[in-house]
C-alpha cells in the first residue's frame, strides 16, 4: 500500500473530556484509491510513511451543535406546549 497523503482524525471524549482512547487515529489515502483508518502508534504503514519525512494534516474541526428550540426542548422532555401550559396553570 502507498500512502499519498494522510490526516488525523478526531477521537471519541468521555463525558468529563478525557480520551477514550490511547493514541491517535491517522486515516490515510492511498494510491489505489482506497482510505485506511491507522491507530498510531502501532501502524507500520504509518510509521514507515511518517519517517519518510511526511506530516498527517490536522484533523477537521468538530462543527458545533445547533441550539435547540424552546419547541425542540419540550419535545425531548416529553411535552407540548399544551401540557406545559397545563402544568404552570395558564
């Protein structure tokens, strides 16, 4: 397999932030067309790519989610509008 470019790509956080996971993740495109998830340390493809001289791009950013309606919020909590009126009275 030759490996034409590569790039980090993010890894999962657990809920107080820290990694999940140990090491990095490189996904690389290769000459035959074909995209390869490496873990690094641990993939001589990699390692051997990295030390030809060659620099993985950073990896993309993570969008941000849209906020959620006050329509959206209500629906999560399992209620409509109806029944939250209900509920304070009005």
């Amino acid at each position: 397999m030759k490996i034409l470019s590569a790039q980090y790509i993010s890894t999962p956080k657990n809920i107080d932030g820290s990694s999940s996971f140990e090491g990095q993740l490189i996904i690389s495109y290769n000459e035959d067309g074909t995209v390869t998830t490496h873990r690094y340390p641990g993939s001589p493809e990699i390692e051997r790519w990295l030390e030809e001289g060659n620099t993985p791009l950073p990896p993309d950013p993570i969008p941000e989610p849209e906020p959620l309606t006050a329509q959206q919020k209500l629906e999560a909590a399992g209620l409509t509008v109806e029944e939250l009126k209900d509920l304070l009275g009005l």
